[in-house]
C-alpha cells in the first residue's frame, strides 16, 4: 500500500483510543471467507462438518464529520458470494455438487445479501447499522459479522463493545504491526439465553475463546484474522463433547478510485439522503426465526404418538436404554407442542404407559406442558394417586423449575386433594423446588417467601406427627440456612422420627453453616445428656459429629463412648470409626490424632462383637468422575434390623451429588421372637418402612406396616415380592444454549441426560427358620445426548453424541438371628452392563440433500460383586454353609 493510498489509519485522537480512517475518493477491495464447522473436541477440520461463505467485499467512505476524522460513516457491499464445504469432499458427499450460489440462497436473500449496508464508526467502534429493515433476520447479521472486523483501537486496554455478539468486554493489545482484539465471550449480554441442569454433576460445563488479529503495515491495517471455539462437555464423562470453531478472515485485495464523500450535517440526515429505505437496525445479532423444516403439526404430533412413543414406555421396557431415548424425543417434540396438542397424548396414552408419558410432559417445563397437567389431573380424585406422584416427583426433578410451577404445587395444596399421601409429597416436593429457585437466585421471589413462611411455621401449626414430619422432609429439601434452628430444636425431640429427620437434614447443609451451638445438640443427643435415644438416632447424631469438621474434644468423647452403649451400637461405632480411616474421609486426621491416646483407643474398646457395621467403597473411577458407595447397618441386640441406609455419590471437578439414598428402618418387632428391646425402646410400635432420597430430592417415606396388627396379617400374607419405591423417567441433564458467533452465524446447543429407573425393597421375616431378609433393588437405564447444530435457512450442519448404558444393582442382608452373635450376610452386585456411544456429523439442504457421518462401538461391562469388609465375607461363608 503506498503512502498515498493510506487506509485505516490508526492515531490517537483527543477522544480516546481512536481506529480506522478511510480516506475519501477511494474504494477498497477485500475479499472476505467465513466458515464454521462442528465435531468432536479434539477433531480435525478435515474430518468436520460445516461449510464456508466466501465473498468479495468493497469498503468506502460516505461521510466524515468535519469537527471529528475518527466519526465516519462507511458503505460496505458484499458480492461474488460463493458457498462450498469446509473440508474437501468427493463429489457423491459433497452436498453443495452443481448447487450454485442463487440456487441455495434463492433470488430474493442472495439480492439482499448483495445489497449495499452502512456502518457508523465512531472511535473506530460501531456506533450505529444501517440496512433495509426487511431484509431476513439471518442476512442482516451475516452483514454484522463483516462489521465487526472493521471494530479496531489502536491503544492496549479493556473495554465493553458492542457487536453482533452482543455486549462483550473485549481487551485489546498493540504490538509492532498487530493489534490483536481477545473478546471475554462469557462476559457477553445477548437477547437469547438458554438453560441449564442446576446439578453440576450432572451439568455441562463449556470452554470458549475469541481472538482477532489484525495486521499492521505502516501502521495501517491491512488484514483481518479470527477465531473463535466453542467446547461443550458432559462433565461426568468429558469425552461426550461437542466443539464449534468459527473462522473469519478480511483481506485487503486492492485500492481503487471510489466515489466522493456526501455533504450532510450528521449521519441520520446523510443516511437518510442517500436512500430513505435504509435504517439503524441496531448492532448486536437479531433472532432467527426457526423455519422449522419438517416437524410435526400439533394434530399430526399427538396423532403419531401412540404409534412412535407408547411401546417405548410400557412398563416392561423401563430397564431398557430405549426407554430413556424415546423419553429424550418425546420431550423435544413436547416442548414444540401446544396444550391441547398435549392433552390430545395424555388421553390417548395406554393406562399402563400413561404414568412414563407424566413424567416426560412434566419435565419438558413449557407453560403449556404445565398447564395440560394441571387440567389433565385431578388431584380431588384418590385414584389417581399414581399420576399425581409422579406428576410431582417430575416437578421434584425439575432441571430449571420456575415460580409458575411453585406457585402451581402451593394452589394444589389449598384445594381438595383426596390422597393424604398425596397431600404430603405436594408439601415435601415445593421444599426441593424452593432450593432449585433459591440456588439461582429467586429466593425472595413471592411465591418462594411464601412457600418458605409456610414449611417454617408447619411444624409448630399441627400436633399431628405425620404432618410435621412433611414439613420437616420438606424443609429437609429446601435446604434452608433459616431451618437449622428449627432442626436443632427437633434433634432433641422425643419423637424418634423427628430427631432422624432433623439429623439426617443437618448432615446434608454446607459445614460452614453448622455453629457451635448446633454441634453442641448433636453431641448431647448422642451422648443421651438430657434424656435417652433411640439407636438408630444415636447412630444418625454420631454422623453428623463425624461430618461436621469436629474437634478434638468432641472426637474423643466419641471413641471414649464406645464400650459403654447397647452392643450393636458398640459394634456400629467401630466400623464406622474403621471406616472413616480406612476411606480417608475429612474427619479422618483428627480421629488420628485423637487415636494416638491409649485411654480412647486400646483393645478393650476395639475388640467389641456384634454384627452391625458401616462401609464405604468405590463403585466407579474414571478421569472425569468418581461414584462412591456406602452401605450402614445397625440390629437391634436380638438380632431385627433396626435402620439399613445405602448411598451412592457422584463427584466431578469438586462438586458432589447424593445420587441415592435407600434406608429401611424397622423397629418393635422383638415380640415376634420374644426378645428383650434394647433400652430407650420399650414402648415402640411396630413398624418397618423405606425412605428414599434420589437426586438430592428427598421422596415420601413408604410404610411396610405399622402396628402390631398390621405387621402379623403382613406377616402371613408375605410374599416376598419387593414393594416400588421409585418408578419412572427422569430428566438428569438438561442444557439449551445459543451460541451467537462473531461471523453473525448462530450455533444451537442442546444436551439431554434421561434416567429409567425402578428401586424397589422389601422385607421378609421366617419365625420358622429364625431368619430375616432385606433387599433393596435398583434398575435403570440411562442416555445422555449432545446435539450441536448451525443451522441458517439454506444449509444446516451438526453433531450428535451420545452414550447409553443399562445396569441392575441389588443389596440383599440375611440375618441368621437363631444365635448371638447373629449371622449376617450383606451382598452388593451388579449384572454385566451394556455400554455404547456414537458420533454422528451431517451436512443438509433444503432440497434434501444431505451428507451424514456415523461412528460408534459397543462394549459389556463384566458385571461384579462389591467387596465388602473381610468379616462380612467370613460371615456370608458362615450363613451359606449353614444354608445348604
């Protein structure tokens, strides 16, 4: 470029940070390429799919304002548009084969496209952008994506911009020859915004970068370069990823004479002389309306259901990965869906697949999906018991509740509700709902504080014991800092339901928020100071301490404990205390130290018998997340079960998820074998049940019997089938992005997780053989999708990934209780696991045309028993010898 032809020419004006200038009377030629393609994380462009829009761009100078060189309005005008693949292809996959550039676009966009547009630099910034209003939403931002490469300053710093990416914080940096533009696309504010799982566990985690350099010659600008990506992962398994990278690339060709500058006073007035059609759009990205191409009308979607969905979600198939799959489907079409589109399904479903087609209708999470339950359902009918759970251990689940459906659960709870069952979980689910909305922010939302004013003031408004234990699940749920008080108080209660309640709730709040003062209570329940416990709310307090970040004192008084409670409780501390050491859990260094003291650790307190025991082992390890599972059984000293508590975590990059909680608690049952009960329960009624906590959602509590009539007529009438805790879809990961990218291109990004799952427990006892049997089984099948798609109205380009597996996991303890010590034996296994991901990547046009790439593999998973301590080993020996 010659020193008469200077273009771009940076200078530091007394405005700030001053860009380009244009000079007047020339016409500069660029030729400009953009593309985009999509793949997995570490692919390679040759193996992606995407496409490339290359053109010819010439630039001139319309306007200056006299009193300021750094305030110019500019012409661009886009031509010789060309469209091809962005990796070489043969012809027979190259979709865009003899397809020319018109043919694509057709006559009136590739006009618009061509048409000339101004831009108004102000400080070298986009101040305004001026074209036809009429022009599609996708032509205009492609015209903005050209813009945004004539945004330059020449003086390092930081600073906010606006372009078609929104409103970003951009810093800029001034080299010899380069200024090189790093745009913070997470600091970006755009119209369209998206969703995702609140659970991080079970989230989507996203990496993104923005860099243009432009290069310098003289110290003008001759070129253009940029690159942006976009990564998105499922953190629990980071090789299911997608990743967007977007190129742009403006290129100075030559200098010629162009037309003169335009007389005007400001740049409205100029705009408006040169053509009265032209107007200031804005500068950030318009929406595109989706055209849709091929979905379903609303008639033909609730039409084709029976036909496409319903024999996925028979009952029979919910162990199976096809379950989750057409739960997955059938929520995207959902979420297109109308009301009475949706009410049209929930009619014509079978009966028996209809509670599945609940749970996919809730999770969708649209005003009209909400508003077909809410009609569909009557919840003053208490026979529909089953639909109404399930409708709102949906909402329990949901990954991105809102007020609207608070506010629908509190007006279900002050109409008529038939099912007193019904009426509890109603109040325990609005609890989980309430920490979803309070975790991103909505705890003074008006439905949320009233909701949070009723399951405060619940447990003081009744004297009937199962409505206050529905408000203490439910404030268990909320996770509310406000209730550990009310915890605290409840701890201490006489009622041994409370005091599990309230302990197992403290035992899930961040350590931080447990004072002194709450400690304080735990320790003197388990210590019995003011009065005397039930064993399996000793054995609940003892967690806590455990769990608490205890101090030396309060570890010690533990380990001095032990050898002076009830022998099981004995035998239940010390594994636990073994078990901490031995999985190296945070307490683990304190009660180290406070070991080391021989008054607290010697063989007499360690060498107590009994059969209770606790432990923790690993069920999975891998890269990116880590499934760890527990397993506490405590007896009663005549050898019942008295509480059997099963948990398995999930931890990825920090974050951790209670992803289940089984627990079977039973307790006055030693008239059945004319056993002394142990102290403190003298004067229990019978009772044996099962709580569930799935998700970090604690579930209503399931009743096996309660009182001594009760427990005789189930005892002769057992059949040793488990009873159904959990049946049913749910939606695990749910993550909706837009990804508005600098070249005025838009990607959509969607992940999907969908669990099958049915746990199921039961309890026999044999006066006979003096032999009880717990189980608690678990099936599920899950699948996890990622689809990223760039989708403009003549091309569409995208991935898929995705990853399912099935699995069963039993837990089954016999207890042999003809002799003390009792036998007992616990077993964990799970079956052999089908296992199988795919990458599929395509390419389509509107005439049908279409390019698409499959990949896959398929392994079985050995399936395998997990080891318990040794001494559990030696007993199942014992009990199997003894059986045959």
């Amino acid at each position: 470029v010659s020193s008469t032809c200077l273009i771009f020419l940076c200078r530091t004006s007394s405005a700030g940070a001053a860009g380009p200038r244009l000079n007047n009377d020339r016409l500069y030629k660029f030729s400009y390429t953009t593309e985009v393609l999509v793949d997995r994380a570490k692919g390679s462009k040759d193996g992606s799919a995407g496409y490339s829009i290359s053109s010819d761009v010439d630039v001139n100078l319309v306007w200056r304002d006299p009193s300021s060189k750094d305030d110019q309005l500019i012409q661009l005008v886009i031509s010789n548009v060309k469209i091809k693949n962005v990796a070489p292809r043969s012809a027979k996959k190259n979709i865009f084969e003899g397809a020319t550039t018109q043919s694509l676009l057709g006559e009136k966009k590739l006009a618009a496209l061509e048409r000339p547009f101004m831009v108004h630099l102000k400080n070298g910034k986009v101040s305004s952008f001026y074209c036809y209003k009429a022009e599609p939403a996708s032509i205009k931002n492609l015209k903005r994506g050209v813009a945004s490469l004539l945004q330059v300053q020449c003086r390092s710093g930081k600073v906010i911009e606006n372009d078609v990416s929104g409103r970003c914080t951009v810093e800029y940096r001034a080299a010899q020859g380069q200024v090189t533009r790093t745009k913070a696309l997470e600091t970006c504010k755009t119209a369209e915004t998206g969703f995702t799982t609140h659970i991080q566990v079970l989230g989507v985690s996203g990496e993104s970068s923005s860099v243009t350099v432009f290069t310098l010659e003289d110290g003008f600008i001759k070129s253009a370069i940029a690159k942006e990506t976009h990564i998105l992962a499922v953190n629990a398994r980071r090789t299911t990823a997608a990743k967007i990278v977007s190129r742009q690339s403006l290129t100075l060709v030559a200098i010629e004479t162009g037309p003169f500058e335009a007389a005007g006073k400001n740049v409205a007035s100029v705009v408006k002389s040169l053509d009265e059609k032209l107007f200031a759009v804005g500068v950030a990205a318009e929406k595109v309306k989706s055209q849709c191409k091929g979905c379903q009308s609303t008639l033909l979607f609730s039409l084709s259901f029976p036909f496409l969905f319903q024999k996925q979600f028979e009952p029979d198939s919910l162990s199976k990965a096809i379950a989750p799959r057409s739960f997955l489907a059938l929520i995207q079409s959902i979420r297109k869906a109308s009301k009475d589109a949706i009410l049209q399904v929930l009619k014509h479903s079978s009966k028996t697949a209809l509670p599945q087609v609940v749970d996919a209708v809730t999770s969708s999470q649209t005003p009209d999906s909400l508003d077909a339950m809410l009609q569909f359902l009557n919840f003053a009918d208490p026979k529909g018991l089953v639909l109404q759970e399930r409708f709102l251990y949906a909402c329990g689940f949901a990954s991105h509740p809102n007020e609207r459906m608070l506010q629908a659960l509190v007006d279900i709870s002050k109409g008529k509700i038939g099912s007193k069952d019904i009426k509890e979980s109603v109040v325990i689910i609005m609890g989980a709902i309430v920490h979803k909305l309070c975790q991103k922010g909505g705890c003074e939302l008006p439905t949320v504080v009233e909701v949070k004013k009723m399951i405060l003031e619940g447990p003081y408004s009744t004297q009937v014991e199962s409505d206050i234990q529905m408000y203490l699940l439910a404030l268990k749920n909320s996770l509310l800092p406000e209730a550990i008080p009310l915890f605290s108080k409840y701890a201490e209660s006489e009622v041994g339901a409370y005091c599990t309640i309230s302990l197992t709730a403290l035992q899930r709040y961040d350590v931080a928020l447990i004072t002194d003062e709450v400690k304080q209570t735990v320790n003197r329940v388990y210590h019995q100071n003011r009065r005397v416990y039930e064993k399996n709310v000793r054995a609940a307090a003892a967690d806590v301490v455990f769990s608490s970040n205890p101090s030396y004192m309060e570890v010690k008084n533990v380990l001095l404990s032990i050898g002076n409670l009830p022998k099981e409780l004995n035998k239940y501390m010390l594994s636990k205390v073994k078990d901490i050491l031995h999985f190296e859990m945070p307490a683990s260094k304190i009660l180290r130290k406070a070991m080391k003291d021989m008054i607290s650790h010697n063989y007499d307190r360690f060498s107590k018998v009994g059969s209770s025991s606790a432990f923790s082992g690993f069920m999975a390890r891998t890269a990116d997340a880590t499934t760890t599972y527990s397993l506490d059984i405590l007896y009663s000293g005549s050898g019942v079960l008295r509480r059997s508590n099963m948990n398995i975590y999930g931890a990825s990059n920090g974050a951790l998820l209670h992803g289940l909680q089984v627990a079977i608690e039973a307790q006055g049952m030693e008239s059945l074998i004319a056993a002394k009960p142990d102290e403190g329960e003298e004067d229990l009624e019978s009772f044996a049940g099962m709580s569930a906590l799935l998700f970090d959602v604690q579930l209503r509590p399931v009743t096996f019997f309660k009182g001594y009539s009760d427990l005789m007529s189930k005892m002769f009438s057992m059949s040793g089938e488990p009873m159904n805790v959990v049946k049913g879809l749910i939606l695990l990961t749910d993550h909706s992005q837009v990804i508005q990218l600098q070249s005025g291109l838009k990607a959509n990004a969607e992940f999907q997780g969908g669990l099958a799952i049915d746990i199921s427990g039961g309890m026999e006892v044999s006066l006979w053989y003096r032999e009880s049997k717990t189980s608690v089984n678990n099936k599920g099948a899950m699948v996890v999708t990622g689809n990223v798609t760039v989708d403009m109205d003549f091309v569409r380009t995208g991935m898929e990934v995705s990853f399912e597996t099935e699995a069963s996991l039993d837990f089954i303890t016999t207890v042999q209780f003809s002799e003390y010590p009792f036998l007992v034996c616990m077993q964990m296994d799970k079956t052999a696991l089908p296992f199988s991901e795919s990458l599929t990547k395509y390419e389509s046009l509107p005439s049908g045309k279409s390019y698409v790439s499959r990949r896959g593999h398929k392994q079985l998973l050995p399936g395998s028993e997990f080891p318990l301590h040794q001494e559990n080993s030696n007993m199942c020996k014992r009990v199997f010898d003894s059986d045959w």
